[in-house]
C-alpha cells in the first residue's frame, strides 16, 4: 500500500487562524471608523451634557452620569462586533497587555479614538463655542485626589471589560450592560471629583480644543495606570485566556 502524505508539522504563525482578516484592508478601516465613530458619539454626549447643562442649568449630573453610561451600553450594542467597541485607549492598551488583542495595532486604534474624540469637541466648540472649557474634566479637590480617583475608577471599568470578555462566549452581548453600567456607576459617585473620565481620548480633546491644558496630564497617566493594575488583577483572576477573548477584543468580522 501507497503510504499517504505525511502530515504538515511545520510551525503555524500565531495570527493565521485566530486573525484571518488582518490584512483586509477595508476591515481594518471598519474597525478603526467604528473606533472612531464610537469615541465621537462618547465625547459629543459627555462633554455636551455639561456645555448644554451650562447653558440652560437643567441638564444634571445624574443625568449626565447615566446618559454617558448609556451611549457606551447602545453604541456595544450596535457596533461591538466590528471593532471590539473599545471607544477608549486605556481600554485598547489593557486587552493589548491581556494578550486579546494584538499590539500592533494600538497606535492605529489609539489614532482613530483621538480623531473622533477632537471630533466631537469640534463639533461641540463649532456649536456653542468654548463654553464650559467644552466639557473638560478638571480635578475639584487638588491633582492628587483627582489622579488617584482616576486610577480607581479605571480599575473597576477595565476589570468590568476584560471580566466579561473571559466569558464572552456565554455573556455575549449583553457585556454592554456591564459596561455601560460601569461607566455609570463610576460616573454617579465620582464625577464632582475628577470629572469621571476613565479616558484619555475624552479628556484630552476637549481640553487641547478649549486651551485647558493645565491639569490634562492627570487624565492620560491615571486611566493608564489603572488599566494596567486591572489586567495584573485579572491575570490572578482570571489567569486561564479564553479564545473568546480575542473575539471580544478585536469584533468578529
């Protein structure tokens, strides 16, 4: 008998199956344009609710607290399965350093969640000019409490996401709620404190676009620092990576 072929046992670069699409072009620029729509419509909410509030004084700050958590929840919902629904370079930055998403293609996702977060303070400042430092988040009890609130609320958002995302598979998309809820959440209790960013995108925006700059460097270290705190966790917690994991950070088209 004609013995068959031998089976290939030649090592398999890791990407081939678990990123089939990653030189797609146009689904790498879906991703990035859902990133960026995404971050556009988080800042146009967030930092629009504080403008409008100071405007016309009936817009609260609960209000704005569950109107942030909110457009976090629908905008999962809706385009979650193209990008991951990230909306947040802390966000990026820990699946990268959890293994679920490849580093390589942070600067391109850290790019688009800046172009639409100036995005949307254009949009803001072009509307109602530079009112209210167009939603800046400012530190109200000193640079200290401000930077440690920022790496706590991170850490409770970071570990809501990268918790979920171990149990993608059974939690599927109902992981918005949990991640709209933590927004929220972080939101309602610590928003006179530090604004309640959680999201150097947000912060930075807004403030480069109004000239408040003073206080920024609080709202790109902290949410870095408690996105990296928050993986260290996870990794004990969760120390076994699921596949799944990759399907929740990168989308699945």
């Amino acid at each position: 008998m004609t013995p068959g072929p031998s089976p290939d046992t030649s090592p398999v670069p890791n990407d081939v199956h678990a990123d089939p699409d990653t030189n797609s072009g146009s689904l790498v620029a879906k991703r990035l344009l859902a990133e960026s729509f995404g971050t556009f419509l988080l800042v146009s909410v967030d930092c629009g609710g504080a403008v409008i509030g100071s405007l016309d004084g009936e817009i609260t700050s609960v209000a704005r607290s569950m109107a942030t958590g909110l457009v976090v929840m629908v905008m999962i919902y809706s385009i979650g399965n193209v990008s991951g629904a990230h909306f947040n370079p802390a966000v990026t930055a820990a699946f990268a350093l959890r293994g679920a998403f490849p580093w390589r293609r942070v600067p391109a996702y850290w790019g688009a969640q800046l172009a639409g977060a100036f995005a949307g303070a254009g949009l803001l400042r072009w509307m109602f000019g530079n009112v209210e430092h167009l939603g800046a988040t400012l530190p109200h009890f000193g640079a200290v409490r401000g930077l440690t609130i920022e790496v706590l609320l991170t850490v409770i958002l970071v570990s809501v996401v990268l918790g979920t995302a171990t149990r993608h598979r059974s939690i599927g998309a109902n992981a918005a709620i949990a991640s709209g809820g933590a927004v929220a959440l972080c939101s309602l209790f610590s928003r006179p404190i530090s604004g309640a960013s959680m999201n150097p995108a947000r912060s930075l925006a807004p403030a480069v676009m109004s000239g408040e700059l003073h206080d920024v460097w609080i709202y790109l270290v902290g949410p870095m620092v408690g996105a990296a705190l928050a993986t260290l966790t996870m990794r004990v917690l969760h120390s076994h990576k699921h596949k799944s994991e990759r399907e929740a950070a990168q989308g699945r088209w």
